[in-house]
C-alpha cells in the first residue's frame, strides 16, 4: 500500500474507550477474530520474540523507512498510559529497528508493548524485561537515524489497517486490530462467544462427538461419506 504521509507527528489522536480496551484484554486473538466476523489479523509471520509475550493496549502508530528507527524515538513522546506501538514501514526491512533501550524508554512512558512490521533485537533483555514484542524478525543489525516517517497515522501493518487509537491485542496465536469504534461491540461478542464455547467444551469433556454436537453427519452423508467395515 502506498503511505502517502510523511513527515507528519499527530499528537491527539482519538484513542478507545478505555473500559473497552479493558473488557478486550480479557479475550484472545483467535476469539477476538472470529467475534469480529473472521477480520483484523496480521499476517502469521509476526511473532512473539519471547514466550511470555502477550499485550493488549491502544495503537500508537508509526511509519518507519527502512533501516532507520528514528520514528521510533519520535513516536516515545507520543505514549499515553496504555498504549501499544505499531510499528510498520515503507518497504520490507529486517533491520534491527528496536532494543533494550527503546523498551526501556517506552515502558517508563506506560507502554505496554510493540507490534513491528520489522526486525528487533536485544531479545533476552526484553524477556528479562517482560516487555512484549511481535516482529517480523530478530535481527541484530542496527539502524540509522537519517529519513523521516510519521506518527499517528493510518498504516498498514502485516496487511491490517491499524488506525491511530484502534485496539491491538496480541498473543501467542498472533495479532489482531479492533477498530477503536468497534471495541465494546466486539467484547461483548468475544465474551458470548466464550460462554458458548464453555457449553461445547462441557460436551467435549462428556465424550460428546462433535460429529453430533455439530449436526455433521448429514451433510457429510449427503456429500457420499461412507463408512466400510474392512
């Protein structure tokens, strides 16, 4: 996608209803993306660099050129208790973009992690940290400060729309983006949707097939399947 706006900070975005962002934190990706009507992923390839990684938090969005993180910098002055930054750029790059020092910059400003579209490095410091990352790579090569991007503005991360202020929950099944004006209808569908799943789950247990839970087997008759005794 074309990114149009560069060189631009804009510093009052409208942010999610916060009792929202909360009601969300409690859900995970996958629940979140099927409440949503199957919409809002990144692409699979952005991962958790370490195991307890796991966010939930506000989109403070940043263009970055590659192999420059400049942005990133720019963008700490912007973090509001609770936001999550998203982190894309203008082409691919793998470059080591974000470390240690940056987390610790971001944390101190109430971050509560980072969704990046790029390479980051320093990764058993963040670990040690408990400072939660998605990235596309670890990569220990550095970057330069040199060329302008831009702050809050729309971007497109790992093919999602992320909108400055939109939801951004994470885990270890990947990454999803509410819409900010979105939020509080989609925790209410995420939490239905994880009561129904509690009633299948107590089937299940029960030794309930979900060949019969799910009203399969005549459609699959109809389909041909048949079963052989041989």
């Amino acid at each position: 996608m074309h990114h149009s706006e560069i060189g631009v900070v804009r510093t009052s975005p409208t942010r999610a209803d916060p009792e929202a962002v909360a009601a969300l934190s409690a859900f995970g990706v996958a629940t979140i993306h099927e409440a949503m009507g199957r919409t809002g992923l990144m692409r699979p390839y952005l991962r958790p660099v370490h195991p307890k990684a796991r966010l939930c938090g506000t989109a403070v969005t940043v263009l970055l050129q590659p192999g420059d993180n400049w942005m990133l910098h720019v963008a700490a002055e912007q973090i509001r208790e609770g936001d999550v930054v998203v982190a894309a750029c203008t082409t691919e790059s793998e470059d080591g973009f974000f470390g240690e020092l940056l987390a610790t910059s971001f944390r101190a400003r109430g971050c509560r992690g980072l969704v990046i579209d790029g390479g980051v490095r320093d990764v058993a410091d963040l670990e040690e940290m408990d400072f939660p990352v998605f990235a596309r790579a670890v990569n220990a090569r550095g970057t330069v400060k040199a060329t302008l991007g831009s702050v809050n503005v729309p971007v497109v991360c790992a093919n999602a729309l992320v909108r400055p202020g939109d939801v951004v929950v994470a885990d270890a099944d990947g990454v999803v983006v509410v819409p900010r004006e979105r939020a509080a209808e989609v925790a209410e569908a995420s939490a239905k949707r994880e009561a129904n799943e509690e009633g299948k789950r107590a089937q299940l247990r029960a030794g309930v097939l979900g060949l019969d839970m799910y009203g399969m087997r005549r459609p699959l008759a109809e389909l041909g399947l048949r079963y052989e005794e041989r």
